[in-house]
C-alpha cells in the first residue's frame, strides 16, 4: 500500500532545498525558490545580504552579523557605518603603564576580581545593571556596536545608548567589542579596521569619546590583530576564568557555568586575581549567574572591580576624547564603505517617537522636561528666534524648532519634530515647538515616559504598565520591581 502524501513532508523538504516563500496565485500554493550565495553559488545581488545558510535576502535574518557572509554580499550589517566623521585620524598617544596591543589575561595586583560582560547591550543589560546597582558592584561592559541585527547602539529611536550611557553614569567601566563581532584575526584588514573604527564612531556619537580597552570577539587576536590594537592604543583585555555561560543558558544547566567560576577561582586571595568572563545578552548570567559570582568572590576575600582598576588606570585613561557627542545613526547606517560593489544609501531618519512596541527600555535622547507654567514662554520665545529643522531633528545640539517645519510644529521629547500624540504629548519640548495643552491632573503617557517629571501613568500604555524609577514604562522586573512608581502605573515589587 502506498503512503499517504504528506504536505508538511513535502514542505520541509522543500524549504531545505531553498524553497521558502509561500506564494498563493488563484487558488493554489507554492513555494518560490530563494537565491542562494556562497562559495558554490557566488554573490547575491547589490544591496542584498548573503545569510549564514547560503541564501540571499535584505531582513535582518539574513544581513546580522556576524553570520551574514562578507565575501558574497554588500549589504550585511558590518558594511553600514555610523554617522559623522571618521576617528581614524584622532591622535592616540600611549599613556600610562598598562601594556597596548598585548593581550592581558589576569590583575596587576593580588585580590581582584573584575566582572566583564560581552556582546550587550541587550534586552536584560537593563536588569543586569539594576541587580549590579542592588549589589553595589561596578563591571566592565564590552559592547559591541550593532551585532546580531539589534540595531545600532546609536542608532536613532532605539534604546541601546541610554542603556550604555546609564552603565558609564553608574560608575561601570565601558569597552569596545567591535561593530559587529566578526573575528578580528580571520577579518582582513579592512573589515579588521572597520570594526574598530565604526565603533568607535557610535562610541563618539553617544559620549564624545571612545575606549582605550577592547576584547577580541572569540577572544581571537593573533600578530595581525595585535598590531592594529597596538596602532590603534588599545588595552586588549582576554580572561582567564571563562563562566561558558553562553552555553548554559537555561534554569537546569546554569549550575554548569557556576561550577567552573567556583573551580576555577583560587580559596587563596591574597595571591591570585581573575578577569571573569560572562555575557549580558543571557537570562541566566543576568538572573542567576550574576549574584553567584559576587557571593562566591567576596566570600573567598576578593575585591569587584571594573577591569581598568584591576590594572590600576586611573579612570582618565580609560577613554580617548573625540569631538561632539549627540548624533544618532539612521536605522540601516549612514552609508557602505567596506565591501561590495556599491554603496548603501543613507537612510534619513523619519520616525521620531518611540512607539509602545519599542519603549520597554529607555530612549536614546534623555527627554527635557518644561513645566506647564513655563511652557507658553518658552514656545514664544525661543521658537521666533531658533532656525525652523530641515531634517526632523529639533532642539538637543542644534537648536532647531519644529515650529514651522515640514514634519510637523511639535519636538518630541526624544528631539524629533511631528504632529501626532507621540510628539505633541507626553515629554514634548515647548522650547522648541508647539505642545497640547499640559494640565495639572494625571495623564496617559503617549511615549512610554511616566513619572511625576511628566505627570503621566503607564497605566494605559499596552501591557508595559509599570513605572520604573528612572521614568519609563516597561513589563519586565527591572521597571515592575525595586523602584517601581506605584503612583504612575501597576508594580510588582
């Protein structure tokens, strides 16, 4: 007898083959077969991305890195550079006595413990940094500009910079961990520069300055890699107790990665010193791993410090000036200047505010806030003078008004001008443009900004209905927990 026919069969088999989109044409499906790229099939076309498996598409499944295949498309997410000038050229004097362009894999000194997170930030940096605060412990934060699809950390509307910039306003040491993770010992030299440089850029353009510490992705830096960190003046920082965690990353095998933090970690601290390696990207690390790490170390007499302490730097030369903060990155990069054949075009920034989907973590802008008895004033005054915006952007370094301009008369409060609740609401910026009438009474936060500097509850917004301390609605521990505003939304804590 013959076996009856089977759809999801006949689906699966097709789909591995390359057939992956459903097409419906009169009645019928069928699947259409994706273009395939690498080494046997060649490059995808010009602006497209050539996946890790082989095919070729322009989501983010196919262009992150570092999976997406530099060799046989121009499109992956390492191509697409930040906004503003290059730092290549900013000067790099050699200061101080720890070593560049070497790699260090312990303390200077006896009785140590520096705790160091790769790859964020992510979606629980946030929490790691309040349990870190809660614990009265500072870290290192090696951050990676735009990997795994996130976005890029100064890209515009996203919530990355804010979180980098609350970890360096907390007394955490922050890192470079290049733009978008590519092994910097098998890159060539292009890519190997570009991932330093474009980091820098977003660095740059979030605080004015960029590390003079880094870790190589897979801890992989040989005599090429060495070389340019040296050129560059950095600090390249290794470890020598890895927690795996990035392999353990579920309730039952956790315990796995505190295992060998506790083997590997000397009883004996008078003589010994540990540059630990975990990841902020991992529940487990942020909820579990996290808290271990801290208890075992103090117990043994250990003291937690941030990695350029554990190498007595002085804090002034843990980072290198580089001009003007306070540019943001458009949504796919300012443009390709690494591989390919042609040039990404730059993408001009149109959706100014943060919608409920995307305000689970703090903005990029930190919001200026104008009292309602103040507001008419600074409308008046300030609007007939300032220069009406000609890209969206609105007051911040600038200056520009929105009063007049082609968006729309409202600056929201992340520095964008429009015409829609989300600008003339919660946080808009009278200084720079027109608002709605601001009242005395409670409001319903438009952008996900609460608390008494807004006078807004996140009690309506979605399901993130809980005020955190810093004045954001979220759903998550870090705003329904500790700090959470009773008066401005729901909490847990």
């Amino acid at each position: 007898m013959r076996a009856p026919f089977s759809l999801g069969l006949a689906l699966a088999v097709l789909v591995e083959v390359g057939f992956t989109h459903l097409v419906q044409d009169e009645g019928f499906q069928f699947l259409e077969k994706r273009a395939s790229c690498g080494s046997s099939a060649g490059s995808c076309p010009s602006g497209s991305c050539c996946s890790e498996s082989g095919f070729c598409g322009t989501t983010k499944d196919y262009c992150a890195a570092p999976g997406c295949q530099l060799t046989y498309s121009n499109g992956c997410d390492t191509f697409q550079k930040p906004v503003g000038d290059s730092t290549e050229n900013i000067a790099r004097p050699k200061i101080g006595n720890v070593p560049y362009g070497t790699i260090i894999t312990t303390c200077s000194s006896p009785g140590q413990v520096a705790l160091t997170y790769d790859d964020g930030p992510e979606s629980f940096t946030s929490a790691l940094l309040d349990k870190l605060d809660a614990l009265g412990v500072k870290a290192t934060f090696f951050v990676s500009g735009n990997n795994v699809g996130k976005g890029e950390i100064d890209g515009c509307g996203n919530s990355w910079a804010s979180i980098v910039k609350r970890a360096y306003d907390a007394g955490h040491q922050i890192a470079h961990h290049t733009w978008t993770h590519q092994d910097l010992e098998a890159a060539n030299s292009t890519v190997r520069k570009t991932e330093m440089i474009y980091d820098e850029m977003a660095f740059r353009n979030i605080f004015g300055w960029f590390p003079t510490y880094m870790r190589p992705p897979f801890l992989s830096c040989g005599s090429n890699c060495q070389a340019l960190m040296s050129q560059l003046g950095y600090h390249i920082v290794s470890t020598n107790l890895d927690t795996k965690d990035y392999e353990n990353d579920s309730p039952t095998q956790i315990q796995v990665s505190k295992d060998r933090y506790s083997a590997g970690m000397s009883n004996t601290s008078i003589s010994n010193s540990y540059i630990v390696l975990a990841h902020d990207t991992h529940e487990q690390t942020v909820t579990n791993l996290t808290d271990y790490m801290v208890r075992v170390a103090k117990d043994r007499g250990y003291k937690l410090v941030t990695v350029g302490e554990c190498l007595g730097d002085p804090k002034e030369n843990w980072y290198r000036s580089a001009g003007s903060a306070g540019a943001c990155t458009p949504a796919g990069g300012a443009g390709n200047n690494t591989g390919g054949s042609s040039s990404s075009s730059s993408s001009s920034s149109t959706s100014a505010a943060t919608s409920s989907s995307s305000a689970s973590s703090p903005p990029i802008k930190v919001p200026v806030t104008t009292t309602s008895s103040t507001a008419a004033a600074a409308s008046s005054s300030s609007s007939s003078s300032a220069t009406i915006s000609k890209d969206q952007s609105c007051g911040g370094t600038n200056g520009y008004t929105c009063k007049g301009s082609a968006y729309g008369n409202c600056c929201s409060a992340y520095g964008w001008c429009g015409s829609s609740p989300a600008y003339c609401g919660t946080g808009c910026n009278p200084k720079y443009g027109t608002c709605d009438p601001t009242s005395d009474t409670l409001t319903n936060t438009t952008v996900g900004l609460c608390g008494p500097s807004y006078n807004a509850t996140c009690l309506y917004y979605g399901t993130k209905t809980c005020c955190s301390k810093y004045g954001y609605c979220g759903n998550t521990a870090a705003y329904c927990g500790t700090g959470c505003q009773p008066k401005y939304g729901t909490c847990t804590g």
